[in-house]
C-alpha cells in the first residue's frame, strides 16, 4: 500500500470507534467506476472496507476511504428515515439524490487524490473505460435512461475536470439532452468552492433543487428530496441556542417514518425548505408538539440522538 494511502487509512481509523479491515481482492477488469469498494459490517464488530477490483488499487481505495473521512469529519451524510408507500418511487428518490450528493462528495475527492499524485495517466485511462461502459448504447437510449445518463455523464465531468474537448465533443453528439444538463449540474458545483461542510450541504441542496427544475421543464414528474432525503445540519452555537420553531418548521409528513412506523415528524429548514432531520417521537398531542417545537435545539438534536455538525 502506498505510503499516501497508509496515511489516509490511519486518518480514517481514528475517527472509528470499531477496528478497520481492508480486502482488496478480484481481477484487474481494466475498468474504473465508483460501485468497485464498499464497506460491510463484520459479525466480530469490525468494519470491512473491500475493494473488489484490482485495476487500480490505490484510487479505489482512496476513494472509498475519503468518503468515510469526510463524513466523520463533519460533512453531512446522507440519510434516508422515510417511505411514502410506493417503493419503486422511493429507489427512483433514492437514486437521484444519492447521485447528486456523490458528484459534490466526488469533487472534494478528485481534489484530494490530484494533489497527492493518485490521478495517474494509466487511472484516468480506466475511468474513461469505465464511463464508456456505464453509458447505453445509442440505439437504446429513450426517455427512461435520460436520468441515469445524465448522473452518468455528471460524475464523469466531475473526474474530467468538464471534459477533454474529445470526450465533451463525443458525450454531446451521443447524449445531447443528458450533456446538457449534467454540464449545467457541473457549472453548479463548480461555481463556488464547497470545502467546509455548511458549504457543501448548501451546495447540494442546489443541486437537488435544481434538478428538480430540470425535470418539471422537460416534463417529468420531480423529486419530493426536498422532504424525503435528510440532510443533516451544519449549524452555528448560536443556531443550536435557539428555539427548533426559530429554525425549523415541524412538518407531519403524509410519509411513514421508517422507525416509528407511523407518520413522520420532518425538520424542515426555514431557510433552505431541506428535510434536516426526522424526529421518531410516533404519535404527539398538541401539547407535546407545541413543547417540542419552543424547546431549545441543541436540547432535542441531543435528546433524540440525531446527527448534526457544528458550522466553524
């Protein structure tokens, strides 16, 4: 393992409270993308990190463990507490605002891994492969993969910096609906530095608004990740000082909590109308409600053990 590596892996042990294994195991396929490492939670209580490729160990890896390094440093991970009924409506949720969220994680990860020598012209090759696989053929593309081909096409510009004029020349002939707004998702990113964990939850709050807008303008039905995907908070000493009704609005979802089983209560942003934690407090008399909701912040976020990070 290379010395970066070896670092970056003793980094990520310290912010685990359980040991860290890591496999890298499989064949070399020639290609890279970002579905070839995982982590799994052992019977013996330690964390499994496995890479399952063997094209270029060193990126994967690297990859994988700076996911975890900055969730546990303080950027907001990405949480899913609720069901509105129609499974097959929530992957499609869950699909969109996971591949959004990664793109803005991906950009602060290709920033790390080109500063510390791991983009080498033999990886960024495999990534190339790896795009040109994921992508359909032209002769099946319809309406149904306009969305896959767009996150598709918008991890690959976060890799490629926006592209080669050979790649950008190429995507745009062969997937001209999906270029077009994986480049606008990309301006988006790209327009504001997004290194501090308030920034970066702010940005991707963005980027799900904004496709959303996308996907009414071309005429599909949009997301409710607004409500259904929590982001967790980035807030300030005096925010988590206040009251919750000072911050955020109390919604009772139309949509099942996963843990209580019955409608979710969802902390919904004044500011930002982002779903910022869900409270598994089951059934509230107008009373409870009202207490709850004039309660100091830090008090329930500490009381209901939901996750939050302190804005520097």
């Amino acid at each position: 393992m290379d010395e970066t590596i070896t670092k970056l892996l003793e980094a990520v042990k310290s912010n685990y409270a359980m040991p860290i294994e890591v496999v890298v195991a499989g064949e070399a396929s020639g290609q890279l993308n970002h579905s070839q490492s995982g982590q799994k939670l052992l019977t013996n209580g330690h964390l499994e990190v496995r890479v399952t490729d063997t094209t270029a160990p060193d990126y994967t890896l690297s990859h994988e463990l700076m996911h975890m390094l900055l969730i546990t440093t303080g950027f907001p991970q990405l949480q899913y507490h609720l069901a509105s009924g129609e499974p097959a409506l929530d992957q499609q949720f869950f699909a969109v605002s996971t591949a959004l969220y990664d793109a803005a994680l991906h950009d602060l990860i290709r920033q790390w891994q080109a500063e510390h020598g791991i983009l080498t012209a033999e990886v960024m090759t495999a990534l190339a492969t790896g795009v040109e696989a994921a992508l359909p053929a032209v002769d099946e593309l319809n309406d149904g993969l306009l969305v896959y081909c767009t996150m598709t096409l918008l991890d690959a510009l976060v890799m490629f910096e926006g592209g080669s004029k050979a790649q950008q020349k190429h995507w745009s002939h062969d997937y001209p609906q999906a270029m077009t707004l994986a480049q606008s998702l990309y301006a988006t990113i790209t327009s504001k530095k997004h290194a501090t964990p308030f920034d970066f939850r702010r940005l991707v709050v963005r980027l799900w608004r904004q496709f959303d807008e996308m996907l009414q303008h071309a005429g599909f039905q949009p997301t409710v990740n607004a409500e259904f995907a929590t982001l967790p908070p980035v807030l300030s000493e005096r925010q988590l000082r206040l009251a919750v009704n000072q911050t955020y609005g109390l919604l009772h979802s139309e949509m099942r909590d996963l843990e209580t089983k019955k409608r979710a209560y969802v902390a919904m942003g004044k500011g930002d109308g982002q779903n910022a934690f869900v409270l598994p407090v089951g059934d509230l008399s107008p009373e409870g409600f009202q207490q709850l909701y004039q309660a100091p912040l830090k008090t329930i976020l500490n009381q209901y053990d939901i996750d939050y990070a302190i804005r520097d």
